[in-house]
C-alpha cells in the first residue's frame, strides 16, 4: 500500500507549486479543489444533491454555478454545514478511489487545503505542511487580481494559523525560496524511499 502524504498550507504559502514538485518527481497527486471541480462538473457526483438542496445553484450547462452557490451561502451561512454534509462524503469516496487506483505507487501525495480543519490528517500516514514567513506570504496574495487587504485579512481569520498547521506535521517544506522547498521536497522522498527499504523483507 502507498504511503499516503497529506499536503497543506495557507493562501499564498506556495501549495500548488510545492504539489508540482513532487508531480515532477513522478508522486501521483489528488487535488481536493481538483476533485470538487469534477464533482461540480456537468455528470458529477455532486450535481444532483447539491442542486436538489440549492435549487438556485444549478447552471445552465448542468453543473453547478460555484458563483451562486457562494451567493445563497452568504446570505444563509448556516447552511454550510448541509453543503459539506453532502459533499465531504463524495470528495472522500473521489479520494479513496484514487488512492485504491495508485496502490502500486510508493508514495501519494493529497493535496488538501483543510485538511487539519476537516480532520481528514487521521487517513493521512504522514503531513506535510508548506509554510513561508507571513510577509512573503502577504505579498504573494496581494499580487493576484481582485485582491486587497481587507479581502486576505478575512480569509486569514477563517484559516487555521501557520503555526498551529505546522505544529501538526511531520515535515514543514520552506517555500521562501524554491530551491529551499525543491531541497525539502527531495529529503521527505528521500526519508520515506529509506523507511520503505528498511521494512522490506532482505533479499539476503
């Protein structure tokens, strides 16, 4: 069975491009986004119980229109609880699925933004946690279009604190620098390629 590696971080904190890495490195990677893109997708899982329950969000292709989903969320926050209700249990299955589909690979890397807030670390063997000083982080936010200050303070204050994530993990790849997370990324590969050799059978 592989080993199943969960990747997380906060906004900005470099998670995709870290992913990539390890994608180069010929790791099969599960993108929970990814994964909810599918689910949303005109045919996915997800259409049918979400547009029965926000009869509002079904789009004119037949998927679902995240845009007006997130409108009907605004306006009643409580029923985010009955959102994730109904698709927490079909990322899980879409995740299982791939897992069960790359049983041959030594490792898997999940890709998970709330992986510490959704609890999913207890199907994780072990977590990673990208990480990057908090102006870093800032500026790299800052640089994208449509987003200020105000915008990044409130999503900093719905996600679970850097130092609370990276209390949680085994491995903390620095993303100041892309050769600093490249060298990380290199060394966790190179410590579970060990842990492997060191628990099968000699061939002597």
């Amino acid at each position: 069975m592989s080993f199943r590696l969960g990747l997380t971080g906060g906004i900005g904190m470099g998670k995709s491009t870290t992913a990539a890495m390890f994608a180069a490195r010929g790791v099969p990677v599960w993108d929970a986004d990814a994964a909810v893109h599918r689910l949303y997708a005109p045919g996915g899982a997800a259409v049918a119980p979400v547009s029965a329950a926000f009869p509002q969000a079904l789009a004119e292709d037949g998927g679902i229109d995240r845009a007006a989903l997130k409108r009907v969320l605004a306006e009643a926050p409580a029923r985010l609880a009955e959102l994730e209700a109904i698709v927490h249990p079909l990322v899980a299955a879409d995740r299982a699925d791939f897992i069960a589909a790359n049983a041959a690979a030594p490792v898997v890397l999940l890709d998970i933004p709330l992986l510490f807030e959704t609890g999913a670390q207890a199907q994780m063997d072990g977590v990673a946690v990208v990480s990057a000083p908090a102006e870093v982080q800032r500026a790299r936010v800052l640089a994208r279009p449509g987003m200020d200050d105000a915008t990044l303070d409130l999503i900093l204050s719905r996600q679970m604190a850097d130092a609370d994530r990276r209390a949680g993990a085994r491995w903390v790849i620095p993303t100041d620098t892309l050769d600093r997370a490249q060298a990380a990324v290199d060394a966790i590969l190179a410590e579970l390629a060990a842990e492997t050799k060191a628990e099968s059978p000699s061939d002597a």
